[in-house]
C-alpha cells in the first residue's frame, strides 16, 4: 500500500505530496494540467525507466520519493527515493541504503498495479490469467499445484539420475583408467579424516624430540640442580627469616620470595616430567615421515585439501562401480523415472481438472461485473490447451489464457489484442472486484478506466470501483464526476502558468471538493451545478 508520494522537479511539478486513502482516491484535473506526471512518478518508482527530459526545465534533478506497506502485518514501512539527474544518471536509495533499479522492480512493483491504456500491465500477460484464476478457486487448485510442483520437480530429479547413470555406464577409454589409477593410488595409502592435520601438527615435536628433552633437563638443573637457582634463594630466605624477629619488613621480604622458591619448585618438576614424557622411537619417527610424505605426495596430486582427495576417491569409486553394474543401475533409474512420470501425470491430471472447473466459474463471476460496467454482453472464455510432456512447466502441463469475446456470436480473442484501452481497463477492474482480497496486489491505480464512458456506464463504474476499494488500495485518474463523488479522498491537479508552467496538487475537501465536482459537471460553479455537486456528494455519503 502507498503511504506518500512525494515529487520535486517532475516535468510540471516543482513540488507536490500525495498521501492517498486506504479506499478509493481520486485525482481530477483539466485536461493538460498534468496529472500523468504522477503516474510517472509511480512508474519511477516501480522501476521504470527513467528519461533526463522528465526533469522540470531549469533544475539540476528530480527527485521522488515514496513509502510503502509490504502487508497490513508491516508495521515499519519501507521508503523509496529515486532521483534523476537532468544529465540521465538515475540514483535509487531503499531506507537509506544505496540500491539498483532491479531492486526496485523486485520490491515495489509487485505492490502496484498500473491499469491503463498504454501500461505493460499483467493482465496483457497469459501468465498471469493462470495465476489469477489460482488465487481466486483457492485451497483445492492450490494443493493440486503444490502436488503437481512436488511430482515435477522428483521427475526432473529421477530423469537428470537416469542421465548421469546412463552417461556414466557409457564411459570409456582415458577416464575410465585415470578413475582407476586415482582409487588404486589413494587407497593404497588409505589417508583417514584428520590424519594429515594430526601429523603436520604432531612431526616436528617428534623429529626433534632429543632436542626438547635435553632443553628441559638442562633448564631444570639450573633451577633446581646442585649449584642452581634454588640454593641462593633458599639461602637468602633463610637470612631473611632469621632477622625477621628484628625488622618485621625482612620478614615479609622472606615470605615473597619463598613464594618465588615455590614457583620455582613446581616449574622445575614440570620440566621434569616433560623431559620423562617425551619419547623418541627412531623406528616410530620414521614411519610417521613416510606416511606424511606420502599424504603430502596425495595432495599434490588431488588436493589441495585431504577433502578433495577423499573426494576424488569417492567420485572414482562411483564411477567404476557404475560402469561394472551398468545395467543394473540404469534399470534402476529409469524404473525410478517411470514411476516419477506416472505420479506426474497423475497429480497434472487433477490440477488441469480442478482448474477448468473453477476458471468457468471464474468467468462467469468477471462477467457479472463487465455487465455492470454496461459492457453488453461481453464475456472472458477459460482457453486450456494440453501441452506436449516437454514442455510442462511451473504453471502446470496446459497452455491456459482468458480469452475476450465482445459478444455471443463472436470469436474468443486474446485479451491483448482488444483495441480499446478503456475497455481492457474495465476488465481489469471487473477481474480485481472478483478476485477480492485474493488479489496479491494490494494497490490498483487506474488510468482512462472511464474513457468514452458516461451516462448510466459512469454510474455503474464508480459503484464497481467503490465495490473494489473495499479491498484494495485504488487510486483513480478520471474526468466524471460520477466517479470522483465516491472517493475517500480527493486531489485535484492545476496547472498554474508562468515563465515555466508549474503543476499543483491540492486535497479538496468540504467547499472545495463541491467546486471541483461542480466545475466537472458543468464547467463552471453555478449555483445549480454547485446545488447538483452537492446532491451527488451527499448521496455517495463522501462529502
């Protein structure tokens, strides 16, 4: 959902703010006065493309800045600011953070729809048409699309095994013998989890362990040895002790370093048993170098890691032992495999039948809708064809598109080659009113939606729009009064001349929003046509 909009320096607009209604919002204006500006501050926004021309006429840049609700489970928000330099550079921030227009596409687009007559909108997509019909039938057709994906994906799974086993039963020659010669060398030397560490960790105490036990020998002797560091201190503790009953503070001399005699005491028994605990076995010694050298010759050959040669072992013993029990294994897969397809072909059945028991319905229910807009007896036809087992995909095992007919005894055609913008415009409202609260889309702005539409069409819209508010965010460009009585709230867009024409946006409430009706109803603010804006207002319960 769209808390605010705000744009500077966008085409016509120096400045303007817009904060639609959880409704219906209405934007009305003279024709020219810009209010397709705001529609490409949206489309900024969403990712569009972005054209340096777009920035007012004299100014560095054009800045737009949004924020939007994911949910109504969003309670923080996430704002948006994409600015466009007048030399093209276009620079987007996400809640602060620098971002590409990629990002924008991803994260905002799927909030909105844009709805008219010249937007790349989804109805235009047959994608999309399975999507809706989806999310309108509910829980049946989406287990049924749950278990075809699940059967799907264990097909593509069984059908790459009976591949790789196939490919590898296959094999010959170089790599067969070059697997052969890598597992008889690695197993001969049979390297274990860790050993290799061990040893890098463990040799070089082991090599010089003459050394290191000598070392702590000799450095305990001249601790605690005859002649050593312990004599002369215990000497000196002794005198220190002695004369203690004299001068207390020799006494505490005596004390400290008695505790430096017993420090002393321990760290020459220490190394005393560290002398006793190293242990040289020349033979042991030279066993442990072999079989290091040898672990180390293996890395060179398959590392760099003892992972990788344990890997290379692994991959070789795999592949030799495909290649002796060949057929054995690809009997296996392609069992595998068939028994995957039949549960495909199962689980595509009941989604093909599910969805063409609800997209019938889902048609009918557009149709009621489309009769209200005053379209006679237009209608959306559910076309689902079968599709050969290659090319199934995510959306399921059928080409599936809503097709429009204009009447009974026309053909069915794409909803993408129907002439009239206003027209597709009203089937996209009368399919967003069906879906409800369904919809993914919690925004729909719509433009040109009451092109060439008046008299008792203009009512029946705005009531069909005031029926889709009561689910979605809508906003609304229109030029009849009859619709812009029902919104929420209001902006009217003006156009104020100069030097450099500018464009405002003004809420209207109150007096305000009775000139503005008045103004669309006749022109002018005649007492009637200001009596008439009244009567509207107050019916539609908005004023």
């Amino acid at each position: 959902m769209i808390d605010e909009v705000q744009v500077h320096d966008l085409a016509l607009i120096h400045e303007g703010t817009l904060a639609p209604g959880s409704g219906l919002t209405v934007l009305t204006g003279e024709t020219g006065a810009g209010k397709t500006a705001l529609l490409s501050a949206l489309k900024l926004l969403m990712g569009e493309r972005a054209d340096a021309s777009q920035v007012r006429q004299g100014e560095a840049a054009a800045t737009v800045t949004g924020r939007f609700f994911c949910d109504a489970r969003d309670a923080e928000g996430m704002v948006v600011t994409r600015r466009l330099g007048a030399d093209g550079r276009s620079r987007v921030r996400i809640d602060g953070q620098i971002a590409g227009v990629r990002e924008l596409v991803s994260r905002v687009s799927p909030l909105i729809d844009l709805c008219g007559q010249h937007e790349h909108q989804r109805l235009l997509d047959a994608a999309s048409h399975v999507d809706m019909v989806d999310a309108w039938a509910g829980e049946p057709v989406r287990r049924a699309r749950e278990e075809y994906l699940l059967r799907l994906r264990e097909a593509r799974l069984a059908a790459r095994e009976l591949e790789r086993v196939t490919e590898a039963s296959r094999t010959q020659g170089s790599r067969l013998e070059e697997a052969r010669f890598a597992l008889e060398r690695i197993e001969e030397i049979d390297p274990k989890l860790g050993e290799y560490e061990e040893l890098e960790e463990t040799l070089p105490r082991a090599e010089h362990a003459e050394v290191l036990a000598t070392t702590a020998h000799e450095a305990s002797e001249l601790v605690s040895g005859e002649g050593g560091a312990l004599d002369p201190l215990n000497a000196a503790i002794a005198e220190l002790a002695r004369m203690g009953s004299v001068d207390a503070r020799l006494g505490e001399f005596a004390d400290a370093l008695t505790g430096a005699a017993i420090t002393l005491e321990d760290v020459a028994a220490d190394l005393r048993r560290y002398r006793d605990e190293v242990d040289f076995d020349p033979e042991e010694l030279a066993r442990a170098q072999e079989r290091f050298s040898a672990l180390k010759g293996l890395l060179r050959q398959y590392g760099p890691k003892m992972d990788d040669v344990l890997k290379t072992r692994d991959e070789a013993r795999e592949l030799l032992s495909l290649v002796d029990d060949a057929d054995a294994r690809v009997h296996k897969a392609q069992a595998t495999l068939d028994a995957a397809e039949a549960e495909l072909a199962r689980a595509a059945k009941t989604l093909t039948r599910r969805r063409n028991e609800a997209a019938p319905r889902f048609c009918r229910e557009v149709g009621k809708q489309m009769a209200r807009l005053e379209m006679g007896r237009a209608e959306l036809v559910w076309e689902s064809k079968p599709l050969p087992r290659p090319r199934w995909g995510e959306d399921g095992p059928c080409s599936c598109e809503l097709l429009y007919r204009a009447g009974a005894g026309l053909t069915p055609r794409p909803l993408r080659r129907i002439a009239s913008g206003g027209e597709l415009s009203r089937v996209m409202l009368a399919c967003k009113v069906v879906l409800g609260e369904a919809d993914g889309v919690d925004t729909l702005v719509f433009d040109e939606v009451d092109a060439g539409v008046g008299g008792a069409t203009a009512r029946s819209l705005a009531s069909v729009l005031a029926d889709l508010a009561c689910t979605h965010q809508v906003i609304v460009v229109t030029h009849l009064a009859q619709v812009a009585v029902m919104g929420t709230t209001h902006y009217v867009v003006r156009k104020v001349d100069g030097d450099v024409p500018e464009t405002r946006l003004e809420r209207v409430e109150g007096e305000a929003r009775v000139h503005e009706i008045a103004r669309m109803l006749s022109g002018d603010a005649s007492q009637a046509s200001l009596a008439h804006a009244q009567q509207m207002l107050e019916g539609a319960g908005t004023l």
